[in-house]
C-alpha cells in the first residue's frame, strides 16, 4: 500500500473528516471542478532509514496534507479533523503553515507529517 493510500485510509476512515469532505481526499492535485472542502496530499520527502549492517527496509515519509476550503474558519476546522485523525492514527506532525490563494478565492492550511512505511 502506499503512503498516498494509507493517509487516504485514515482520513477518509475518520467520521469527522469524513462529515466534512466525503471523499475528496486525493494525492498531488485536486480536480479543477472539485468542491471544498478538500484534501491534497503531497509527498514532500522519502529518507531511507540505513544501518551500517542491513540494507534499509524503512523509510522515513514526510506528507503534507493541503487542506482547502472556501473560508479561513472552514480550513481551519477540517485541519484540526485531519490533525486529530492522523495522530490518532500514530503520525507525527512537523509542522503547520496557512495562506489565502486569491486565484480561486481558497483558503489553505497545510499540515506536515512524518509517517515511517
């Protein structure tokens, strides 16, 4: 399964989330014609975890997950849904950055995670 999979998984798997943007959860680009609220999900970085012994057989993920909406209170609330699902899950989040994108009149929060796979 991969990191896209996974993340989709609990996201879509979490009730709140869920209540707030059904399905539209999808990796790299959301559908020009796609409502908000919806979720992006970026994978921003893969480090393999080495030893000096074995070869790697785990990689460090960091995924940023675009949460978009039509307001900034929208944005914010489906990002704490998120937040809470995917650390309910065990994901680690790094970090948490916002803005207004005025091309397409959107508000984004956008969460950083680090999962290992």
């Amino acid at each position: 399964m991969s990191v896209y999979e996974t993340i989709r998984g609990f996201l879509v798997g979490d009730s709140t989330v869920a209540g707030i943007v059904g399905a539209r959860v999808s990796p790299l680009v959301r559908a020009q014609d796609e409502a908000v609220p919806a979720v992006v999900l970026v994978l921003l970085a893969v480090q393999p975890f080495t030893t000096l012994v074995d070869p790697p057989d785990l990689n460090s993920n960091v995924v940023q997950v675009n949460c978009w909406a039509s307001t900034h209170d929208a944005a914010q609330t489906l990002s704490s849904a998120c937040r809470d699902a995917l650390e309910t899950a065990g994901l680690v989040m790094r970090g948490q950055a916002e803005r207004y994108e005025p091309t397409v009149d959107e508000y984004l929060v956008s969460l950083e995670f680090l999962i290992w796979t």
